[in-house]
C-alpha cells in the first residue's frame, strides 16, 4: 500500500509574536513494516529546519523564526508505502515466548514502556476494575486484544469530552474522548498489569464506506511488545489491528513524546487548525 499525505497545521496568533521557537514530529518513520519515499516540509513565515532523532527514534525538525508574524503554517507532504504486519490474533502464545516474557532481561529492556507516566496514571482501583473485566493478564498476547476491544466498547469516541491534556484517570469516568485518550488508557491497564506497551501516533487511512474513526488530524494507537514477536500496533479506538492503514510518524511513552507540533514564542494566545488529508496512490 502506498499513501501520499497531506498535513497543514496553521497558528492564528491573537498578536503579532516574535522569536518564534518551534519543534515538529511529522515525518513518518522508516522501519521493517514502512518506507517513506518522500517527504518535504514547507513553513510560513519561510524558515528552515533542523533535523535529528530523538531519544525513541522519532524525526524531530527544529525551525527558529525572528521576525514578527501573525500566523504561522507548517505543511508537510510525505510519500510512504506500507507492509503488512504479522497479525497479533495469529500469534500463539507460546513456552518458548512465556520464558523470554518473564525473563529479567526483558523487563529491563523494557522498564521505559512498563513505568507510568503523567498522562497514563491511572488509579488502582480503575485498573483492577478494568483488569477484572477483561479477563487474564497473564497472557500477554490474548488480552492486549481483549482490553483492545473492552477499552472500544466502553469509550465513546467524540472530540468535546476531553482535551490535549487530559489524563487517563481523568478520561475514564467520562467513559469518552479522542483517540489519544483511548490509547492512554489502555497503555496504562498493560503497564499495570506488566505488558510492555508504547504511545504511537500517526495518520490513518479509512478510505470509502469504512467505519474507521481518527483521520481528522493525527491519530494516535498502542503497541504492545510481544516476546520473541515485536512491537504490534492495536487501535482501540477502532478496535482492530495497526496493520496497513495506520502510517506511523512516532512511538513514546505518551502523548508528550510525539506531540506533533511545540513551541515557544513572545506574545498573546493563539488557535490551531489543524488539516490531514491521506490518499491512497497504489495497492
């Protein structure tokens, strides 16, 4: 599969603002599952950019802007093919994977995607709550896919519940938000429960008469470390696998790790639109 895609976020300043300081996470990775063909960045004010990989491997652009400017556009284009990946429902969860999981080696590999962080807390009692729901943690293939489908069928998805800021343990007892919610929440339930699980972020493509949910902007999964396996993305904001309509820019342990667009600035507020478009180019 192949995609072009199309992202333009645009900064409506209240004021003109000067020393504008920017960092952006847009461009998609390149890994064993995905390849980007091209990519370009365009920004207004004109400024260029300054590239490096961040500590989890995400492509980080830095621009600085002097001058004053009311408004502020970073568009990006990129081309990137995709994949399939191994489907997690086929994976049996086997002695060989059971002895490598409870290994002490892998839980220090992975100590990063097993600590709580600010946006996956989440209380006690919710987890055990959650965890009784869903089933037996102690297999870390099946219930990753069964907390995927209980978090999908719990949560409502709508875009006024919650905001950019808001916490798992904030996010459940209003049983709605984002994709970002849905994904901090079932972070925190794996972590919990000692199953290594990353943030990632994203573009996805719903294509004609689907179902999907999440294009308007960045979407936002899980992915779960399966011994012997590999990291594997599930979306349960969708409830399905992060196979090859998910386009991944960047994997953390939350939100704050591949925030797509941060700044610093002098002046007044600001409003942010946000555009993605996803097209399909080639099968």
């Amino acid at each position: 599969m192949k995609y072009q895609i199309e992202h333009t976020n645009t900064i409506n300043y209240d004021n003109f603002v000067d020393q504008s300081m920017n960092h952006i996470r847009l461009k998609p990775r390149s890994d064993e599952c995905q390849r980007v063909l091209a990519y370009k960045t365009e920004i207004t004010p004109l400024s260029m950019t300054k590239e490096h990989l961040d500590m989890w491997g995400n492509h980080v652009e830095t621009f600085f802007i002097p001058e004053k400017h009311e408004h502020l556009t970073v568009k990006t284009m990129s081309t990137v093919s995709i994949q399939k990946s191994p489907l997690i429902s086929m994976i049996h969860y086997s002695d060989e994977m059971k002895e490598i999981f409870h290994s002490s080696l892998f839980r220090k590999h992975y100590l990063a995607f097993l600590n709580e962080t600010p946006y996956t807390f989440m209380y006690k009692e919710q987890i055990a709550a959650i965890t009784k729901d869903v089933g037996d943690p102690s297999d870390p293939v099946q219930f990753p896919i069964d907390l995927m489908k209980f978090v999908h069928d719990t949560l409502i998805y709508n875009t006024w519940t919650t905001n950019v800021d808001t916490k798992a343990y904030e996010a459940w007892p209003l049983q709605g938000g984002v994709c970002q919610d849905f994904a901090h929440i079932m972070i925190a339930v794996l972590r919990a429960n000692g199953i290594p699980a990353r943030y990632a972020s994203g573009y996805l493509y719903i294509g004609e008469n689907s179902a999907l949910v999440g294009d308007a902007a960045t979407h936002a999964w899980v992915e779960v470390m399966i011994p012997g396996i590999g990291w594997v993305g599930l979306d349960p904001t969708n409830n399905v696998e992060a196979l090859e309509n998910h386009i991944r820019i960047g994997t953390g342990r939350d939100y704050a790790d591949v925030s797509p667009l941060q700044g610093v600035y002098r002046g007044g507020g600001q409003n942010l639109d946000v555009k993605v478009n996803v097209t399909l180019i080639d099968q």
